[in-house]
C-alpha cells in the first residue's frame, strides 16, 4: 500500500511540474511579445523604488486597457499670459492630438487675453475651458502665481471634474505620443538640463534664508516645473506647500533662484514622487540630443525675444 501511495505521489508530483513548466513557458512568451526588454543604458528605478519612465519600459497596450476600465478623467492646466498667448495654438494643437489620445482630457486654460484665444478643433473626448486670469508686470511674479491659482482651482472646481491633473507650460509641442504611462499619485519630471549633472552643481537653491533651500549634500533629481502632476489630492498639496513657501520668501525679503521651480524641487525631495519621467518628456530646444533619448516626446519652443 504503502508503494502505492509512493508511486501516485510521484505521479502527480510529476504532471504538477509538468503543468508549472508549461505555464512558464506560456507566461513567458506573453511578456516577451507584450512588454519590451528593460533598458540597462539608464536608470528605470530610483533608489526609493520608483519607476523612471523611458521609451521601451512599458508597454503602453496593456496600460491603456487598465486605464480604460477604470473611466478616469485627466486635467491639463496651462498658462498663457502676455506674449505667451502667440504659442497657445502650438501647445493646444498637438497637445489635443498626442496627450492621452483617446482618453478622456479636459484642458485648463488660464489667460489675460481671452479674446485672443483661436478657434482650436478639439478631438470628441477632450474639451477646452479657457479661463481668465490676472497679469502682473513681472514674469517671475506670473511663475510664482501659478502654485495659488492651482491650488485655489482644484478646491473650488476641479477636484469635480478630474482624478488626475498635469500642469505644462504652454511654449512647448508634443512630437509624440504621452500616454498613461504618465499617470500615478506625484508625478515629477527630470529636468533634460540637470540629468548627468553632478548633485552639487545642480540648480538646487542654496540660500537658507529661504524655504525652497535643500541642504548641502542633499537632493536626489532636478525636477523641471514645466511637467508635473498626479492624483488631484497630491497636487494640491503639492501646491499649497509650494504657495506657502513662496508667501514666507516674500515676508522675508528673498526670492528663490528658479522661482516656483525651487520650491517643486523642495517639496519633491520629502515627498518623493512615485513616478518620475524622463527628460524625454520635456526636452529642452537648445540642447542637442544624446544616445540615451531614443524620442523626445515634449520639447521648449524657441522663442523670438523680439516678439
């Protein structure tokens, strides 16, 4: 009996790793033929287990059937203020047809012109509100604005209307596809200027007269304040802090060396964010393109100073 029961368990033992082998071999064909090989020219993981997002680190089919399920709602916010009014048919142009095509988007535009605003052909699931906002003469006091007038918006309006909130200059052009492969709780992008910069001779406001100061020593990525977001509830606090700093440095009497900028940088380096993008995603113009940027998604439009 005893032999029996021996050679039975060998048995089912046996067609149990038959089974395992096989499925192995099913799962691992999917992955190969769904997602793409991981890139070892660059760093995909921070050292606080984010993903930095690259080309051929996601496959964005399979993204894009969870993101559907779920019925979500992503805002864009954008300011065009003064001259910046000239770029707004650029960005809304191709931000209609490359920012989470086929997604539902709702774009928030904030302008002291609204009359100047083109006509713009939106695509069906996007839509368009254009709304008015005061100037100031200085353009660093207009950079500053933006955290408050966020903040202030998403309380008042769009918490109602979007889950997820992505802020994007205006003077930039989508050249690619920016899919949902975007999309998590904080959301910062790695400023193309600062990426292979040393940590001591990045950007990084070193005055600790102000709020925005890192510590010698400290820091991890240099984040551009030209493309960053996520979950509504982390972008407001994300610029409230950002605005209450802003306030303090003016009571004192200092303003920080890169603006609203310098505090993004300050709040992201105690509150990680959970998802970084590449400098593929905001590329800057004046610069030439290495090896490791295989697209550049988003890049700065030139600017004509004249105009």
């Amino acid at each position: 009996m005893t032999f029996w029961l021996k050679t039975i368990t060998y048995i089912c033992a046996e067609e149990i790793c038959v089974c395992l082998y096989e499925f192995y071999r099913s799962f691992k064909d999917y992955l190969h033929s769904h997602i793409p090989c991981r890139r070892r020219d660059v760093l995909v993981l921070t050292p606080w287990l984010a993903p930095i997002v690259w080309e051929g680190t996601f496959s964005r089919d399979i993204l894009n059937a969870q993101y559907m399920q779920k019925k979500l709602v992503t805002g864009v916010v954008t300011f065009a203020v003064k001259k910046y009014v000239q770029f707004i048919e650029g960005f809304m142009s191709s931000a209609n047809k490359y920012f989470l095509a086929g997604h539902q988007v709702i774009f928030y535009l904030f302008t002291d012109n609204p009359e100047q605003i083109p006509h713009i052909q939106m695509a069906p699931e996007n839509r368009l509100f254009v709304i008015p906002v005061q100037n100031h003469s200085r353009w660093q006091d207009i950079s500053m604005s933006r955290m408050d007038i966020i903040s202030r918006y998403i309380r008042s309006q769009f918490q109602y209307e979007v889950h997820y909130l992505y802020s994007i200059d205006v003077d930039v052009q989508l050249f690619e596809h920016i899919g949902v492969e975007i999309i998590d709780a904080l959301v910062g992008t790695i400023s193309s200027w600062q990426y292979t910069a040393r940590r001591e001779s990045k950007s990084y406001e070193t005055r600790t007269e102000s709020q925005a100061a890192i510590p010698k020593g400290e820091g991890d990525f240099y984040y551009t304040a030209s493309f960053y977001g996520g979950s509504v509830a982390e972008v407001y606090k994300l610029t409230r802090a950002c605005f209450k700093g802003v306030m303090k440095d003016r009571e004192n009497g200092i303003e920080a060396r890169w603006h609203d900028e310098s505090h993004l940088n300050k709040y992201l380096l105690y509150h990680k964010p959970t998802r970084l993008l590449s400098p593929e995603y905001y590329w800057d113009a004046e610069l030439s393109r290495p090896r490791i940027i295989q697209v550049k998604r988003m890049c700065s439009v030139h600017k004509n100073s004249k105009k």
